[in-house]
C-alpha cells in the first residue's frame, strides 16, 4: 500500500557529461587559469576581445579530452594542462575566423566578436590567440607534440578551405563532406587525446588508439551540431538557426534529403544551396524536407556509428572512471539536443 | 680636345640591392623551390591563392637574409633553406590578412587576394601558410628556432591589433609609432636574420648582433615604406598610393607634419584622419603639407639613423662579401624609391 509509484521500465539514462566533467575538474581548473593568463597582452584589445569568446563558455571539450586521456594514461605530472591550453587556443583562434568567414551573428547565445569588434580585430587577435598556441608547445619542448598539433593545425586550415569551395555546391557527397568534418573538427579532437598519450610516453599502439578515439568522436560530435541545424526539435542553441542553410553549407542532414527527395525537391535544394530561396519560408520548407526523410536521426544514427568506434577504441585500456567518463562522452556527443 | 664630358665630381653612387641578390641567389633557389613545395595542397584554392601573392614578386628580402645571415657566419649546411622559407611563409601569411584587416585593393601592382578571391578565403589561406611555416620549423627540430619564431609570430600579431587601436588616432605619438612597427615589421626581420647564427652554432653575441642587424633594418624598411606613401617624387608604387591616408594610418610623416603644423593644419588632419577627408583633393592637400614640412625626408632621415645602426651592428662579424652585402642593403633600404 506504498504511494510511491513504481515506473514499469527505469527510463533509459541519458548520457551526461558529468562523469567526464568531474574526472577533470582540477585538471580544468589548472588549464583555465593558463588559458586566462595567457590571452593577456599589453594591448588591451587582445584580452577583451579574446575573452569575449573564452568567458562566453563553451564546452572546452577538446583541452578537457587531452585532461581525460591523460587520466586514461596514469599520467602524474602537468605537461599536459599547458598543452590542453594550447589545443583550446588553437580552437578559439579557428572559432574566431570561421565567424568572420561565415559573417556568423551569433555563437553560444551572444553576439560573435566578429559583430561586437569588427572583422578586422577578429581576424588579428585569432592569429594572436594561434601564435599563443605554439608559444605554449614550445615552452613544453616535446617536438612529437608540436609536430602532431602543426600538422592538426595545417589540415584544419585545409578543411575550412576545402568547405569554403563546397558552400553553395549541391552536387557535395557525404564522401567528401566526412572529409571536411575529418580536417576541420575531427583532426584536432584527434591531436588533443593522442598528445595525453605522447607526454605520458605510452606506446605507439596507445598512442593511435586515443588518437582513434579522438577522431571518431570529432566526427561525432560535428554530425550531431550539423543536425542540430536543423532539429525541429532540439532546444534553442546559442548558434544562429538555420546557419548552416542560409551559408548555403552541404552537411549531412541536406546531402541525405537531396538525395532521398524527388525531382522538384531537389529544384528546391539546388535553388536554396545557391543562395537563392533564403528566406524564414524556406527555411520552413527545409526543415520540413529534412523532417519528411528523417534525415536528422540519420545523422544522428551515422554519429553512432563513430561514437562507438570511439568507445571501442579505448577498450584496450584497463576498465575505470576515466574509461568510462571517456564512453560516455561519446555517448552524449550522439544524444545531446545543444 | 676630347670630346668626352669629365664631370667635377663623380655622381654619388646609389646603394642597390644587387650585392645582397648575388650573394644569396643560390640559396635563393632552394627557398623558392621549398616555398613553391610546401604551397600546395589537394585543395586547389590554396596553392592558387597562395600563389598569386607568392609569384607576384616583392623583394623576399626576410629569406634573402637569413640566407645572407647564414653567409656571414660562415654557415656551410642547408638547414637555413626550410627556415627562411617558414619565415616568408609567416610574411605571407600576414601580407594576406592585413589585407583583409585594410580592405586593400593593390600590392605590388596587383590586385589583391581578398579582391579576388574573397576575404574568407584569403583568411583560411593565411591561416594554412601560417601553420605550414610551423611545420617547415618542426621537421628542422630546433627547439631554439621554434621559440624564436613562435615568439616573434605572437609578437606581429600585438604590433597588427596595435595598429589597428591606433588608426585614425591623430595623436598617436612618435613613441607608439616606433613601437608598433618595431612589432609588426622589424620583429621578424630580427627573427630572420638571428635564426642564421642559431642554424651556425655561433655564440650568443653573434644571435644578438645578427638580431639588432635585423631589427634595425626592419625599423628602416618600414619608415621608407610609411615615407614612400606621400612621396610626391617617388616612382608609382605597387601598392595604391594614399592608402595609409585613407585608413586614418598615422604613420611618421603624418606624425611629424601633425607636431609641426599649425592649428588649421592640425585641424584639417584631425578630421582627415578621423576619416572625414579621404577624397582625392584631401590627400593631395596632406602631400602638400607634408612637402611643407618635408616630414618625407624628416622620415627617411629616421631611418638613415636605424640603418646606421643595423650596418654598425654587424661591425663585429669579419668583413667580406656578407658583410659588405647587408650593409649596402640598409642603405638600400633608406633610400629606395619603390
């Protein structure tokens, strides 16, 4: 005769990033104060404008994986806090040029510094902020880390090139798209796990297994925001709406409608991916579109697939907390609705 | 009775670049052939647009020295070839976004890459040359170098946001003027010519004298070209005359006209420079008053006194033809018309 009531089935648990969280929270705590300490300059600018995107939050989910990988490791010392930094500033310094090339408006739910301090400005303190980066590396003295991030680097470069030349190209495969999400995310996921494996001198075996785990993870994690986009359902984000679409972008959720759509669908999709039909009604039409194919869980099913291809590669590791935060994460790349 | 003209005195000879272009021509080559390597990329927009600045010519005076730098330190390995091309590459990689920063529409009698192929682009391509310099320093593995170089990289950036703050600021002051070209400019002519003492093995001493060649001549280049920007006699430029007007630059000859006018005539700059007299008759009203003041010869003289010190600075390196080379260089450097 309890009043309590008893659900028939535990609801499935979502997948949280909390254990992740608090497996590196004094590793963060660490990584932010050289994050805040070193984006200072003399000109004043530099720390303002930096610190508009840096406070505005963010995730931080690439320095908090070199965190975690170092946990996975057993690694004892510090090296890896200073080379977090470095991979978050690498980041911010691309977050802050793609917004000038996008002309994006909005990020995280505020205005990009791009519209808050000019374009100009952008463009300079992102190179700063790159710089900043490599002063870091350098300060550490591994040359196998400041090789793995210069090449992260230079293919993160070619992939916002490369997706550049495919805005506006109706005709981009999903082939080609998971090749830019390879470079232009992905690679640097991948850099920020192998290096927690370089400085706690594991083996090479170790070594690309947390560089697989990265790299399925960052595609994961780009598949999922590409179908956010584009989520009737998801929560308000902090990025514009509709971004994607209105650039005129080829992601996932749009390369499977066009494909799967009839004749005069695929009218629309030439028409709009052109730059031609951008107003509130197509992008209406296109969520519809997008809605009717379902191809937002498609994209969250190929997520999946990476996600656990993430989880798996980490297997060889001994069970435990970091294992585990690490697997979850994956997990939350695929189910999170922001 | 001859009929030849013997004049009074014989014609004071006019320092050139030659010497310096024969004296690093070979090495030159093997620069050009990595720089022309490491441009390109599977994304045929990058060795594109990176090429059109890259084959359109300028001076390559930064590799030019470390090759000479490396000369006269009696250098006999090719190390210097990689890193002189990592240090054009960072040249380039700022020649681009600081055309974007400007808007500029010429350099070096061209169009500009951000006319013709867009600001994003020319930002992401920047970018990619940026970090392809990082790599060029990691495969040469010199811990010493990659710190010299990141520094003076983070160091550009400062002097570039700098600038910026600065513009359309009619008082910025002599001081701060000499402070931001001292960063944006001569930090990586010092780079470029202390890193051939670095590749040579030679001590300390040397380093420092090969820098202060370097950051001497850098502070000279740049007083010449802010001089070349309202000189009323020099040749056409490549670069669109009247530019550091137009963007409310106070450059040296603004500066110095500024101090020394009168109070309508420092009236006419303030509003000149805060952007309210940018039409053709404005800036002829500005060349005019800068003759007045002849703050053009005023700023090359500054930069006699800087080359001085830069050919003063290399006096403890045995002479030859080096060292003869670099130092009709920076008398080159002071007075070149182009």
């Amino acid at each position: 005769m309890s009043a309590d009531v008893i659900p028939l089935r535990a609801a499935a648990p979502q997948p949280s990033l909390a254990p992740l969280l608090s497996l590196t929270a004094a590793g963060m705590n660490s990584v932010n104060a050289i994050i805040l300490d070193r984006m200072q300059s003399e000109i004043p600018l530099i720390p303002t404008l930096a610190g508009h995107l840096i406070a505005g939050g963010g995730k931080r989910m690439r320095p908090m994986l070199t965190i975690a990988g170092a946990a996975l490791c057993d690694y004892q010392g510090a090296r890896h806090h200073k080379l977090a930094a470095a991979v978050e500033f690498i980041h911010t310094a691309t977050l802050l040029h793609d917004d000038v090339v996008d002309g994006s408006e909005l990020r995280r739910g505020k205005q990009t510094a791009n519209v808050v301090y000019g374009n100009p400005a952008t463009v300079l303190v992102g190179d700063f902020l790159f710089t900043r980066a490599f002063e870091l590396m350098v300060e550490d003295g591994s040359l196998k880390v400041l090789k793995i991030l210069s090449k992260a680097s230079s293919v993160i470069a070619e992939g916002e090139v490369d997706q550049l030349t495919a805005q506006r190209k109706v005709e981009t495969s999903e082939e080609h798209y998971l090749s830019i999400i390879g470079a232009k995310t992905a690679a640097l996921f991948a850099a920020a796990t192998r290096i927690a494996a370089v400085v706690a001198e594991r083996s090479e075996a170790d070594e690309a297994a947390l560089d697989a785990y990265g790299r399925n993870l960052g595609i994961a994690f780009q598949l999922v925001d590409d179908a956010i986009d584009y989520d009737s359902d998801a929560a308000e984000m902090g990025k514009g709406k509709g971004d994607d679409f209105r650039d005129g972008k080829m992601t996932l959720p749009v390369i499977l409608a066009y494909a799967r759509g009839t004749t005069e669908e695929r009218q629309f999709w030439q028409e709009a991916i052109a730059g031609f039909r951008c107003e509130d009604e197509d992008l209406a039409h296109a969520v519809a579109l997008i809605a009717k194919y379902d191809t937002v869980a498609a994209t969250r099913e190929r997520a999946r697939h990476y996600a656990q291809r993430a989880i798996d590669a980490i297997a060889v590791f001994p069970a435990g907390p970091a294992r585990a935060a690490m697997a979850e994460a994956a997990e939350f790349a695929v189910a999170r609705r922001y």
